[in-house]
C-alpha cells in the first residue's frame, strides 16, 4: 500500500477519536459558562462584601461557580494544549495575559486589595473560558455549537429574568437597590443577545438557530421595555437595521414581519386590555423623562459628565499605574449621585485607564489589536470565515456603542463579560489564518 494510502487510512481511524474528545472538552468549557452565569444575581438591598470576612452567601455561591469553573477550565485547557492551533493562539492572547498579571499587580497598591482581588479572579475565569473556546475550535460544527449555547445562554437568562421579575411583582428589575438584578445587566445581556442572533439569522443562515429566533424576539424585546436603558434602545435598532441592509437577507426580514404579525394577535389574546403595555410604558417614558430638566439629564448623559468628572480628579492622582483593579479612587470611595461607595467608571476605556492607569490601558488596547485585525482580514475573506467574521463584527460594533457609557466587559462580571469572552475565542480560533476546516479536526 503506497504512504499515500497509509495516511489516509490513519487519518480515518484517528479522527473520530480525536473528534469525540475534543466535542467532549469543548460540551465542559460551555458547560462551565452556563454555570457562571447562573450565578450572577443580586438581593434586594444587598451591599456587596468588601472583604473575605464579608462574603455572604450570595457572594459564596458565586465564588464556587467561579472557582469550580476555574478547576475544570484549567484541566480542559492543560488537555487541548498539545494541539498545534495552540502555537497561534496563545500569541493573539499575549496582550490579555500580560493584562491579566498587571492587574494581579495592582492588588498590591489597590486601597480595595480583596475587592481587586476577586475581580482579578473572575477575570482570570472568563479569560481562561475564552482560551479553553479558542482551543475547543475544530471544526465549523464547532462554531455552531458554541454559538447556539451562547444563544441558548441568554435566552434562558434573559427569560429567567422576566420570569423572577414578573413573580416579585415587578420589583426584580430596577436601578434600586430593592431589586435582584440590575437595569443595566437586564440591558446588556437582552442587547447583545438580539444583536448576535439576529447576525447568526442574517449571516449563518442555519436551520437551528431559527428555532431560537421565534421564542426570543418577544422575549428580548420584553426585557428591553423592562430594563428601560437608553443607550441599548438606540443602538440596538440601529445595529439590527445595518446587519439586514448589510447581509440583504431577505428572508429574515420577512420572518421579523411575519413574527411580529403572529405575535401581536397572540399578546391582544392575553392582554386584551393592553394593561402591561400601558403600564410599562408609562413607566419608560417617565425614566426618559425622569428629572426636572430632561434636557440637562440628556446633556449630563444621564448624570456621567459628573461621574467622569469624579473619576478624572481621583486619577490624575495615581496616572501611572492606576488605583488597582476595580477601584476607581484612592480611597476606594466617592461621594456621587447622592451614595458614597466604590463606582465603576461608566465607560470601558476610563475603567481601565483609572483603575489600571496608563501602563493598563496600553497594555489593554494592545491586547484587542491582535482580535480586531483578525475580524478585519475575516471580513475580507469568503465562505465560512466571512460569515463567522460579520456576526462577530456586529456584535463588536454594538459593544464599542455600550462601552461609551458603560463599563461593559471591564466592570464586573455579567452577562456582557461573558458574551464578549467567548467571542473572543470564536475570533481567535475560529478565524485563524488557514481557516476552519469544515470537516476534519485539526491534527495534534
């Protein structure tokens, strides 16, 4: 038998195997993001712990996830290692690692040291899910995978959400302190959900994602009126709208019309009186217009301007290296928005530049370079790697809109951090430079 012959014959013996494993390791790593996100919730009037002495039972149980997470992620990194797609990740995940040890740094200087501490530590998680994502990535079946369980992910979540909210009676979802999520996570995790199925809809065309696509609009656009965020009810359409010019799907187009006339007859079924709908937005319309000056509340952008303005005299203090991880002064306090506690930035860049100073936002932007180039050459590519491109560029379009009033994947753990992580290692593993193989693992 020629060598030809023999390799053909030990490629069809060996790739089953390997693809069973690595479908196995890979079922762990979404299993691990499912079992982070369970866990990310609040309780009414809850003060989050500030020290190891203070973790209550809320903050024990999200440690377990993380840390339970944290034990199998490892192990499912330490058994994709040997793979040779491991030689080209791990350069593209330098910058994010780099990143990862000078925040780890920054506990030493931080005024908040056990609350940079375990940011650090949930960072290290993600980053470690993204990595186990990027190695999982085999085959285009792969990607599919992963991105129906991240669609799954939200969809259950978000659902989850209205679900708890309605059952309190209506009292779950609010920026209150009395609430058990935030308008903000109920926001992020509904926006970037609609915009990445819908990219998966317009750019996939795969028969399995529209069996989400029905259930999760309504479910989504309810959570919208709900969380009542400004910012994800501009950008939200607008990044919708330019993913169905941009694709010309027509047919998607006409299964959003022909959902949005089955499912008005079906809510006047339930909602004959269209009580809810009136009640909610009433409420809506009274948070766009929540102050005595809405203008000065739009020109503020919803109070920021003063929260900015905190944050940049608490910086210019400490410029180089920041206030440690997570803590954006420097005695882990400011007095804003009439509360005095440890506030995020409120937008992606600002957190890390205060937070890690100069020396962090440089290493931050360095590290997102590698990624972004990768969706930039995907998108002029064709085939498979164009469209896995396109659905990660619409999603990355709407987190740069989030992130200018938000700190988004660099305030604390949510629905957001998740999402943009594993993405990530769908960008870094799924768009590598030879592509996807459509079939065959790649070799050990």
């Amino acid at each position: 038998m020629s060598s030809v012959g023999l390799k053909s014959l030990a490629n069809q013996e060996t790739s089953p195997p390997l693809r069973n494993s690595n479908r196995f390791i890979l079922l762990i790593v979404l299993f691990c993001s499912w079992f982070i996100a369970a866990f990310i919730f609040s309780l009414p009037n809850r003060e989050g712990p500030t020290s190891a002495q203070g973790l209550d039972f809320v903050a024990q149980l999200k440690l377990i996830s993380r840390a339970g997470s944290l034990v199998l992620l490892a192990v499912a990194n330490l058994l994709l290692i040997r793979r040779k797609t491991f030689e080209e990740i791990l350069p593209l995940y330098s910058g994010f690692i780099i990143f990862f040890f000078w925040s780890a740094a920054s506990v030493s200087w931080s005024c908040l040291p056990e609350v940079s501490a375990g940011q650090v530590f949930s960072y290290g998680v993600v980053l470690l899910l993204s990595v186990a994502v990027a190695q999982s990535v085999q085959t285009s079946a792969d990607v599919r995978l992963i991105l129906f369980s991240l669609n799954g992910l939200l969809l259950v979540r978000s659902t989850g959400m209205l679900i708890l909210h309605f059952a309190t009676g209506q009292t779950a979802i609010s920026r209150e302190g009395d609430s058990f999520i935030h308008s903000t996570e109920a926001a992020e995790t509904a926006a970037p959900a609609i915009v990445l199925l819908v990219g998966c809809v317009a750019c996939l065309r795969d028969r399995w994602i529209n069996v989400l696509l029905i259930p999760a609009i309504p479910i989504y656009l309810a959570l919208f009126l709900v969380a009542q965020n400004r910012l994800s009810l501009v950008a939200t359409p607008l990044v919708v709208g330019l993913t169905l010019l941009t694709t010309g799907n027509r047919s998607m187009i006409v299964k959003l019309i022909f959902a949005g006339c089955f499912l008005l007859p079906a809510y006047m079924l339930v909602d004959p009186g269209l009580e809810f709908l009136s009640k909610t937005v009433g409420s809506t319309e009274e948070y766009a217009l929540r102050s005595d000056d809405s203008g000065q509340t739009f020109s503020t952008l919803s109070g920021r301007t003063e929260m900015w303005a905190a944050v940049w005299e608490e910086y210019v203090k400490s410029p180089i290296r920041g206030h440690g991880y997570f803590v954006t002064s420097s005695t882990g306090e400011l007095d804003v928005w009439n509360a005095v506690r440890n506030y995020t930035a409120h937008n992606q860049l600002f957190q890390v530049l205060a937070t890690t100073g100069i020396i962090g936002l440089g290493i931050f932007l360095f590290a997102i370079w590698f990624p972004l180039s990768r969706v930039v050459s995907g998108l002029r590519s064709t085939g498979e790697r164009k469209r896995l491109a396109m659905v990660c560029a619409f999603l990355i379009l709407y987190i740069m809109m989030w992130s200018t009033l938000n700190s988004s994947f660099s305030g604390a753990l949510g629905s957001c951090s998740i999402t943009c992580y594993i993405v990530l290692g769908l960008i870094i593993g799924g768009l590598r430079r030879n592509g996807v193989p459509s079939e065959e693992p790649i070799p050990r």
